[in-house]
C-alpha cells in the first residue's frame, strides 16, 4: 500500500501532444527548420528541452538553450493551455485523496507552468503538491523533480510512494529514488518501454490504478 501518489503530467494527466509540438515547431522554425518530422516532434514530449534539442537536432548546448527560450516565448503566452484532461483521471484524484493519500504532481516541465496548467484546468485542489522543474534547468531531470519533491514532503522511506507515468523516463526517475512506478498506456510512451524500464505494471484505464494502489 502506498501513502505518496505521484503523478506525470504530459501523457498521464492531460493530454498535452499539441501544445508542445506546436511550441517546438516555433522554436525549429527560428533556426530554419520548417517542417520537422511529426515522430520526432512527439518524442520532445517527456525529456527536458534542452537535451531533446540536442539529440533530436544536433545543436550545440548553446543552441539548444536558445532553441528553449525560443519554445518559451510561444508556449506560455496561452498554448501551454490547450490540454485535455484524460478520461478517469480526475475520479481517480479525488478518490486517493479520500482515502487518505498524498497527491502528488511530480513534472520535468517548469514549475511555474505546471501550477497555472493544473489552476486553469481546475485541478489545484486535486494536489497535495506540485513538484516541476526550475527555469534555469539546474532541476529538470524527472529523478531531480521526485528527489525535490520526496524531500520537501519529509519522505522517510521512498518504498511509501509510486510514480504513475506515461514514459521509460518516469520509470527510471522513480527508481532511482527507491520507487515504484505504474505506466499508463494511453499516454506518449509505449507499453514496451515501460515494461523494460522495470514498470511494476502497464494500465490502460485510469480507475485501474486505485486497484493498484
């Protein structure tokens, strides 16, 4: 049984797939990158910015920090907002948080877009605490936002908390800070890797995890 419940955002709680590709287009087309490769776009989804424009892209460091602030300039100013909250999602929220459990959102994307994110879609209630990443990326790998996250609720033992997640990314994020993690397929990952990355199980429906938990 686990008292903590932390939750991914992008692909687990709102389905977010056109709001950031549209973000990372804007920023590609600043360096003359006009119609980049819908698979790739997708697979921005998930990892920080920076290093998804390096390895999708080749940019340099350099590059890829300015490709960010690009991305920043365009997200924020209301595309960040055109989520939708996937199906089960919130009777799940309210239904850990009646019995008891710590409700936790837990995100590589900026702190300060994740709250106004979960405000606007009236979900702030729904959290004990949102845990995201800072802007100037000295936080922003999913183990670094859990461990932040762990700490500032005074976690005695990790083996209390699961991470639910859509990708290999909150997988690996969960257990290298002693946690569990649940995989939910109807986000951007595949059931595949999250099966690989060590999920302890792969659901497809959102009621599913109070099983679970």
């Amino acid at each position: 049984m686990y008292r903590y419940v932390f939750f991914d955002l992008d692909g687990t709680v709102t389905d977010s797939g056109t709001a950031i590709t549209n973000s990372v287009r804007y920023a590609l087309k600043k360096f003359g990158i006009d119609d980049p490769d819908p698979a790739v776009l997708r697979r921005f989804i998930g990892p920080p910015l920076v290093d998804s424009f390096m390895q999708f892209y080749g940019m340099s460091k350099e590059n890829a920090l300015l490709a960010t602030s690009y991305y920043r300039e365009f997200y924020p100013a209301g595309e960040m907002f055109n989520v939708t909250i996937y199906d089960g999602i919130v009777e799940l929220l309210g239904d850990l948080r009646e019995r008891g459990r710590v409700v936790v959102l837990a995100t590589s994307k900026p702190e300060v877009y994740a709250k106004a994110i979960i405000e606007r879609i009236g979900l702030k209630e729904c959290f004990d605490m949102i845990a995201g990443a800072t802007m100037d990326e000295s936080r922003n790998k999913k183990h670094q936002v859990i461990a932040y996250a762990l700490k500032s609720l005074g976690v005695a033992d990790a083996r209390d908390a699961v991470m639910i997640g859509d990708t290999a990314f909150d997988v690996t994020g969960a257990r290298e800070n002693g946690m569990d993690c649940i995989g939910v397929s109807f986000g951007f990952g595949t059931v595949e890797e999250l099966r690989e990355a060590g999920a302890i199980a792969v659901v497809d429906r959102a009621e599913e995890i109070l099983e679970i938990v």
